[in-house]
C-alpha cells in the first residue's frame, strides 16, 4: 500500500475509534413489531401459519409455496434476480427478504399492500406466482381434514376462510426477526463490537455517502419511494410505484429495502440487476443511472476505493441472527 494511502487510513481509523458508543446508542433500536388489533399474535397462529407458509397446496399445480421464494436457508429470499411461479413462469420482480417484514408499513417492491395480512393475499392469486383464486385457496385447504384441529386451535374453529388463512400466514411472519447485529450490539454500548473499518464506513454511511437519506431507523429503511435509476435504461419500463398512485412523481420509484443480512439477499434491487454489495457500491457511487425521474438525492459521491471498502465493512456489520425455520417434517392430511 503506498505511503499516502496508509495515513489516509490511519486517519479514517483513528476517528472511527474516537465515536463513542454512548452516542451510538441514541439511535433508534428495534423493539417488539407492531400487530393488527383484530389479528393479534398467538402460538397456534404461528404454527398453523407456519404450515400454510410451506404448504405447496396453496398453489394451482402443487409447486410453490411462500418459502419458495421467501426460502429460509436463503435469507428468506430465493436468491435470484427474479422469482419463478407455477409451471416456471418468470416475475417481474427480485423476492425481497421477509425478515423484518413485520416492522415496515407498506408491502412490495410498489407499496401496493398496506399490511402483511393484505400482502400474503397477492401472491396466492397471482397467475405467475401461485395461480390460486382466493376462494379456491380456502376450500383446497378446508379439504384437508387434518387442517381442522389447527385452525380451531388458533381460532376456536375448525372453518376455513382466506382471511383466517392469511391472518396464520401473517403471524408467523411477524416471528421472522433478525436483530443482535454487531451494530445492535455496538448501539448497546458494547466498545469494539464494531470494528474500526465498519465504524469509519458508518460515518460515511451518515455523512459523504448519504445513504442514511433513505435506509433511516433502526431497520434501515424509511418505507419510502425512489427512483436511482436502477431498470430505468430498459425497453419495456417496469414504473413501480407510479403503477399504484399514478401520480408522476413516482415513475420508476421503489421501496427502500432493508439493509439487515444482506450478505444472504442477493443479487440486489427491484430488478436483481446487481449481484454483489460491491455492484450496489459502485452503482450508487456513480449517481444511479441518469432519468428524468430520477431521486434529487441521487448524487455522484466520489469515492475512494478505501471509502468503498469502509462502507461494506459497515453494512456487513448489520449481518445479525439468521433466523432458519426447518420446514414441516409433516403436513396435514
């Protein structure tokens, strides 16, 4: 390494050690997540929506379930750019992680569900996820004898309703928490839980880089609306959230995701257009890509190659529990 170089990093080190981590721990932290009045968190919902998580019956040719694309052993992604439904057909969009899924507002890449209950009815019905009809998905499951004793478990009645249905599959969700990251733990007061790289890449995540602009609180994300540019340069546009407001502002604008275990949510954005953290570094560095919808906070930052590195050593600090459910040895019959 040259000379140069070697006080510029000392120096970046330097100062990430003077940050102390009294301070860190005014940040906002993750606490128990929110819940429906009317669907409130119960061990039997979350068993029985454990099985119809898994449950490939829930689809139209027996073939996918929610953890096909929302796999456990995959950071509840499927780890392609995007999903595949019944008989193989190709979304249009990546399978954002559902961990966490439980603390934001606004479900999708679009925000076209308001709650978790009202997301885990889209995909049964749509025709290249799980191709089921909403009325068919309850009485395919109302069929299987076994299913009963679970449902009066969890609602004090044997009866099948799709709202019953996507109520179980909501509850376990919102057990799907991953948290106890080196960052959680350094905002707690732990000294040196971070390291020194990842705390000058979180003065830049706050500062040079400006990512803190749209992924803010305590899961990184404001639940917000951008357009960086990404799939914004191909034939047939894919508008995201201007497909559910029409309004023009919010032409080629996606959620903001979640920064938390991104180590095993690849490839990355709306589209999976990048494959590695190391693609999105350099994506955002240059400014997105260039339209005329593009975010005002999209901006060309200038790194250095020591800056980047400081900044993935910060997001791999966000790398917390893994969360892995085994599925169901077996299922109702």
């Amino acid at each position: 390494m040259k000379p140069l170089l070697l006080v510029r990093r000392a120096l970046a080190l330097a100062l990430a050690a003077l940050i102390l981590p009294g301070a860190l721990a005014a940040e906002p932290r993750l606490g128990k997540p929110p819940e429906p009045k009317d669907n409130p968190t119960t061990n039997a919902k979350v068993a029985l929506g454990k099985l119809l998580f898994f449950d490939k019956r829930l689809s139209s040719d027996l073939t996918v379930s929610c953890a096909t694309c929302h796999n456990p052993r995959m950071g509840w992604t499927d780890q392609r750019p995007t999903s595949i439904g019944v008989r193989h057909r190709l979304g249009p969009r990546n399978s954002p992680t559902v961990l966490n899924a439980a603390y934001q507002g606004l479900q999708f890449w679009d925000g076209r569900a308001a709650s978790l209950e009202e997301q885990a009815k889209i995909p049964l019905a749509n025709p290249k996820e799980m191709d089921m009809p909403l009325d068919k998905a309850a009485l395919h499951i109302a069929a299987v004898k076994g299913y009963a004793p679970h449902f009066t478990s969890a609602f004090g009645s044997p009866t099948v309703t799709i709202e019953r249905i996507v109520q179980a599959i909501s509850s376990f969700q919102r057990t799907l928490l991953t948290r106890d990251a080196p960052y959680d733990r350094q905002m707690a007061g732990k000294r040196g839980a971070m390291s020194a790289e990842a705390l000058a890449g979180m003065a830049l995540f706050q500062g040079k880089a400006n990512c803190a602009a749209c992924h803010s609180g305590p899961d990184f994300t404001d639940g917000d609306f951008h357009n960086t540019g990404t799939g914004m340069q191909r034939r047939v546009l894919d508008l995201g959230r201007h497909d559910v407001t029409k309004q023009d502002k919010d032409r080629g604008a996606f959620k903001t995701p979640t920064l938390r275990n991104l180590s095993d949510t690849f490839p990355y954005m709306h589209d999976g257009s990048l494959e590695t953290l190391n693609d999105v570094i350099d994506f955002f560095d240059k400014g997105g890509l260039q339209n005329t919808s593009l975010s005002p906070k999209m901006k060309p930052l200038a790194m250095t190659a020591l800056e980047k590195k400081h900044l993935l050593a910060f997001l791999q600090s966000l790398e917390g529990d893994k969360v892995i459910v085994k599925e169901p040895r077996r299922y109702p019959q």
